[in-house]
C-alpha cells in the first residue's frame, strides 16, 4: 500500500533511550524509564497512581482483579469495543451485558445503563471510542447510586479531556476508579505493545503494586517497609521491560508535538469532507460538547454497508488502505449463545457502516482526500 | 556491589536488531523477530509448536486456560518454587497442592505425588529447578495412569535435557503436554522480561493462536482459512513486542557460546569449592543420571540457615552478592490457610539452606571462590 492505514510514527529518541536501558544492565521491569513514564503521565493528567503493563489488556484484567469479581458477577460494556475489554471480566468468571452505542456517536447509550442493572452488577466500563469521552457524569452518577465501579477504557484516549457539569475538565483516565490505557503500535503514543493502569480510587494502590508485582510484596520491599517480600495475594507478571519504557519515553517527550500534528490531521479531514459528505449522506464524527478531540482516528459512517464497501474498495485500488472496526460482540461466534438476545441496532450500524480512514502523523492526507471525493 | 549476583550478557546485535525491528515499522507483536525465534526454538529442541510470550507467568496462564481449569480442580507442583507457577493456576480458581522436594535436590519429590492424587486432579506441574530435570519418566508415567496433563515449568531450563529409560535424550519442555519458559534478565537466555509457550500436544495448538491473539481467529484469518476474524473464545494479550523478539533473537544466535561460558564457570565452581564444602558440611549441586546441566544456577546448601547467613553476610563484606531463593509457597502469608497442613520439611530446609552463587557470562569467578573459602 502506498498509502498504509497506520505508521507507528518515531520521534528519534526511542533507540537512543532503548540503547541506555540494555547499557545499564536493567531490562526487566520497573527501572528508571519506567518510573519517568509513570511519574510524567500521572503527574500531567492527574490519576492517582500508574502502573505501567505490557498491555492494554492487562491493565484491564489487573482492574478485574482489584474489583475482586465473583464467577457470576455481570459486567457492563458497550458491545462495540475491543474484545479485551470483555475477555479481562470473562476470565474473572463474570457475565458481560453489552449495552447499545449512541445514535451519534459509538461510545456507550448512557442513558441505556441503567435498565441493564441487577443485583449482581458489579461495574461499569465505559470505553471512551476515538478518544472522545463518554458522558462521565452520568455514568459516575448511576454507579455512585447503586454502588458499582466505574472502570474507563481508555485505550485509544490518550490526552483527552472531559469537561463535567461543575465545569471542571479532568482527564480521561482520571475520572473513573480505575482506567487501562494502550501503546500499541496503532495508538497517538506508542511502545509497540504496551499499556498502563491508572488506579484513582486509593483503596486499590496498595493492592495494585502486589498484583503487578506477581502477587509478592516486593515494592514494599523495596521501599524498605518489610524485610523479606512472598506471596500475599494472587498476581500475574503485568510489568513491562525496560526497553519497553524506554521507547515509550522518547514519545512522551513528545506527546504534544504529535497531538498537535495529530489535531492538524483531523480537521483537515474534517474541513476538506463536510461537504462531500452531506452530499453522500455520510455522517463525519460528532465531538460532543462535553469531550475534547485527541486526533485518535477519523472515521466515516456510512448510510449502509453496500456504500461503505465501495469506497473501502476505491480507496484500495488507489493503494490507500481504510478499515472497519469492530464486529458487535454481542453476537460473536463465543458470546452470542451467552448474550439476553437483545437487539443493540446502534452497534451493529457501526459494524456494518463505520470507516475508519488513514491517520498517522506522517500521513500524506491530500492523497486520501482526492481519493475520496473523485 | 563489586559483583553482583546477576548481570545481563549482551551479545552485542540486541540494540542493531531493536533498530531494525523498529525501523521496519512493525512493532507490535507476531512479526520477523517472533517468527525467527520461534521457529529456531521449535526446530532445535524439538517442541510442537512455540508462542513466544512477555512472560513465563503469561506462558503458564496460557497453559492453565488451554487445560480448562474449572474452579476447585487441583494443580500438584512443588512448594519451592516461584509465585507464577501456582498463580496461574489461582488466577483461574484451582486449588494448588504442594509436593515436598526431592532430599538430593530442590525439584519435586516425584515419589510423592501419586499418594496426593484426587478425584478433582487435573495436572502436574514439574519445575525444573535450576535448570535440572525432574525425573520425567516417573512423571509422565503416573499422568497417564490417571489421565492428567503435565505441564513443565521450564522456566530456568533452556538449553538443557533429560535422557529417558528408552534412552532417547529430550529437551526440557518437549516431553510435557505444555511447557512454559523465561527469558527474564535473570536467565541463560534473555529479552529483559518475555517468555514462550511449548506445545507438544496438537490438541492444543489451534486453541493457543486464539487465547495467544486475544480469543480471536487472526492467525487463521493471515493464513487465509477465514474471511474476517472475530471472538471465538477468551483470551489475552500474550504476545511480545518485536522489539523483545528482537532482541531475544540476537541471544538466541549465540545460544552456544552463552552456554559453553555458563558451563565453563559452573565446572570452575564445582571443582574449585569441592574439598571446601566437604570439610564445612555444605552440599554441591547433584546432577542425577537422567539430567543434563544447563548451568543456570549453582547453589550451595548449607547445614542450617546459621551458616548460610554467615556466608551471605561474608561475600556481602568483600562486595560479591550471594542471595537465597524461594520462600516455601505452601506456608505463605497468601497459602498458609489454604494448605492442608502437611509438613514439607524438605522445602523448608531449601528454603532455610539454600544458597545461589553470582553466575553470569562476564564473572570474576576467582573472587567468588577465594572469599568463599576465606
């Protein structure tokens, strides 16, 4: 492909800080790079604690661990989404209840939350779609009423603000009791494959340092607390190398200068298709009043499948690769024997009808634009 | 410390192939680098199939959700052994039932684990400690008189092999159903954290590519078996960035020379420290008939913790860092009231007299040996 639909963008400084992780000899986790990366992003965004992981994913299951979910538990969650999202609760034993997307935006149908509540509900993920937030105060109103935790899947929402009623803007990731980011190669901040927990309700914190660090308490150790760490609590191997940190550190260093690249991108797009789109009955993403814009992807929603197949078809014989998203897990060939048989119109629209464009900070945008509208 | 207890070697290539993996633009996992290592692993020692992982706790959770462990199901592995190996199996509900260790040598007392057979059994978990290899015969044996899987826990045991009645010489982690290892900084072979799944039983293979790929079809969707991929099953993130695979990939093209130096010093131990540790009570590593000697570890054995302290504190005086090892699982702050009560007094004494030696590439072994007998 010529053009391709994602380039990891590289701001120089990754193998330079790669090569001092291996020089110093320490390339198992939790070193210098990680605590610069943990100690910058929390410090910027204000969570109350990061934990760096080698994934999204995991930072999702350590989340299901910190709940403590119960086999039987009932989990929550858009069923547009990523299938980690359900696999971290599933592995935990719980029960996912997908709920809709919105009519004008993918993210959660918060007003379709609360019907979906019984007695065995545990938490709430909200997965903040693009980077645009979800409506954090009614989500965070509705757990605080019956008692659920609020756990924000913020993957793809790096850098991205969310202004409640009291007219506060907090940070995505910060406003939930805990929220799983991603680095992934395919994410505005980069590590390959890589991810990070913030944990912002502090009953978890102490917890969450045993949990990462293989269910010992060896952080304790190190900080001198106890004389000798063991096991005192189930875990799993959630930190990433150094290396992995390392990398992940030339592109915090950065981040503002790729977001701002990233913003450029997007209204390019979004100026240059208004009207190409209106024509073509496509509906070019909503910003709602209450989220910001972190540039994570553009994406196009077509009228039906048949349209959107077309101009996936076009844009490939120009050598420019575009992709749908996610296919409804509701009715995935694991859940859907599983699922309450209700009907989520909303996301399987966006199955069939979303597009997602070409989004990358070296992107050459007018080729995807004339491709487009010729 | 003047010399430390472990010390990462580098070959030299890890940070050109790093470069190249991260030049290549393809960073996330399942690329070139993750290809090399695992068709190199599979092919030289002769496992089924192998999925490189970001840890040997990822790898043995992999092993745990292939085997379908319902809660309450019962896991047999030694009490002198690294947290992951039970919280693995924890993590998916099982009950662990300790085995003693051997009296010639850490690894489990396979003698013993018939008599802790039950009704909800599912597997048995060798550990090959210090790169040793239990006695498999026996092992394998007794798993199929009772229909259980053997997963090996191979974590230290790279590079080293066990020599059957038949006489056939196999790999570690080949003769297993399953077999996960590190390749932790701490290890032969290294990629600052990672780990890899064996697979030796083809039941197993298809189902690994999907929890590998986060429960999803995407291997087969690459190879062209389906039209589009999607969730089939549950899953996590388990594979590795290229950028580890890389740098695995450049240990692993001197896998040789890494271990004819590791054998090299572990014999200078061996020889040098004979008459000493006769005259003072301390028992030497015993290698039995069946096993080969990966030089992971060497470790002394002391007569009570009194003189192994002593020896610690000594080294620690003259800069040289000598550390003990595992804490009996069985006994822990997280166990003690999940045990059944048994005493393990074997892997106490381990626990008490054990003492692990620096071993790395670039040792000074010299000064090791004449502060000891000093």
């Amino acid at each position: 492909m010529n053009i391709p639909f994602n380039k990891p963008y590289l701001t120089g400084k990754e193998t330079h800080y790669m090569y001092d992780a291996v020089q110093t000899g320490k390339i198992s986790g939790n070193g210098k790079y990680t605590q610069l990366c943990q100690n910058f992003l929390k410090e910027k965004y204000g969570f109350g604690k990061c934990l760096l992981t080698t994934s999204c994913t995991d930072a999702l299951e350590m989340a299901a661990i910190l709940i403590n979910i119960e086999p039987g538990d009932e989990i929550i969650m858009p069923s547009y989404t990523f299938v980690s999202t359900a696999n971290a609760f599933i592995l935990r034993g719980a029960k996912i209840i997908f709920a809709d997307s919105r009519k004008d935006h993918p993210g959660i149908d918060e007003d379709s939350i609360e019907a979906l509540i019984s007695a065995k509900t545990k938490a709430i993920v909200p997965v903040h779609y693009a980077g645009v937030a979800c409506n954090m105060d009614k989500i965070m109103d509705i757990a605080q009423r019956h008692n659920l935790f609020v756990i924000e899947d913020a993957a793809q929402a790096i850098d991205s603000f969310y202004t409640g009623k009291d007219g506060k803007k907090r940070a995505l990731g910060s406003i939930g009791h805990l929220a799983a980011f991603s680095f992934h190669e395919t994410k505005n901040i980069i590590s390959g494959e890589g991810g990070m927990l913030a944990i912002n309700d502090n009953q978890f914190i102490e917890r969450a340092e045993i949990i990462w660090e293989k269910g010992t308490n060896r952080s304790s150790f190190f900080r001198g607390e106890v004389d000798k760490y063991g096991w005192v609590d189930m875990g799993s191997s959630f930190l990433p190398s150094e290396i992995i940190a390392a990398f992940l550190w030339a592109q915090l260093e950065n981040l503002q200068m790729i977001q701002e690249r990233r913003l450029k991108l997007w209204n390019i797009y979004l100026t240059e298709l208004d009207d190409w789109a209106k024509e073509n009955s496509v509906s070019l993403p909503v910003i709602p009043s209450f989220a910001s814009n972190n540039a994570h992807m553009f994406y196009l929603v077509f009228k039906d499948i048949t349209s959107r197949d077309k101009i996936i078809a076009q844009l490939k014989s120009k050598n420019i690769l575009s992709v749908f998203h996610y296919l409804s897990l509701h009715s995935s060939k694991f859940y859907a024997n599983k699922h309450d048989g209700r009907n989520l119109p909303e996301t399987d629209r966006y199955s069939e009808c979303l597009l997602r464009l070409p989004m990358f900070y070296e992107l050459d945008i007018d080729k995807v634009i004339d491709a487009i509208k010729s």
